[in-house]
C-alpha cells in the first residue's frame, strides 16, 4: 500500500453517505499507511519528502477532524475503532489486528502531540 495525500470517499447513491465513524476510520488508515512507510524508508536509510509530507498532510486533516468533532464525539476512541477496522478491511494479507493496532495507537500518539503542541 502507497501513500497518497488526500482521503477519496467514494459512496453512490444507493449506498449513501458514509458516517462519519467511516470517514475518521479512513483519514486514520491513510495516515496509518503513510506511517508503515516512513517507517519502511526510514529502515532503509532514506526517508523522502514526498512520504514526509504526505504523513504530515494526513495527520493534519486528522487535526481538523478531532478539532470539529470536539464536544461531539471520542474521537480517540472512533478514530481508534474505525481506524483498525479499515486497515484490516482494506489491509489484505498485509495487515494483521496486531499490526493495525501497532500503525493506529503510532497516528493517534503523533496526533496527541500535535494536539498539545498547538493548545501550547
């Protein structure tokens, strides 16, 4: 799985809109995605700009998302939830539960700093 910039949520009409647990869910896989493969390039000694930012472009819609939701919803816990449920959805083979816990509570920690970085 590749990272890529921005979330595409694709729903007909027949289907309806997606929920917004559905919608966190895969702002948080995405995000995940862009983590494993930092986490790849970095082990083999050279992590792109283009990995970078797609990792901070997603952690930053995460940001929006968690500030819109306030007082409305645990986004942690949704976030958390939906999050997993995603990844082993769209994850294939390469995706275990241990493994979708590992790359969701690693976007929710970035996130938490982030959070407490700008409440500073």
């Amino acid at each position: 799985m590749q990272p890529t910039p921005a979330v595409t949520i694709h729903a007909s009409a027949a289907e309806g809109a997606p929920s917004i647990e559905e919608i966190v869910g895969k702002m948080v896989a995405q995000a995940a995605v862009a983590l494993g493969a930092g986490v790849r390039e970095y082990k083999r000694g050279k992590l792109s700009l283009q990995t970078k930012m797609a990792g901070a472009d997603c952690i930053a819609q995460l940001y929006t998302a968690r500030r819109f939701m306030a007082g409305d919803v645990d986004f942690d816990a949704v976030a958390r939830e939906w999050g997993q449920r995603v990844l082993l959805e769209s994850g294939g083979t390469d995706v275990d539960a241990n493994t979708a816990e590992i790359l969701v509570d690693g976007v929710l920690n970035i996130l938490t700093r982030v959070v407490r970085l700008a409440a500073n």
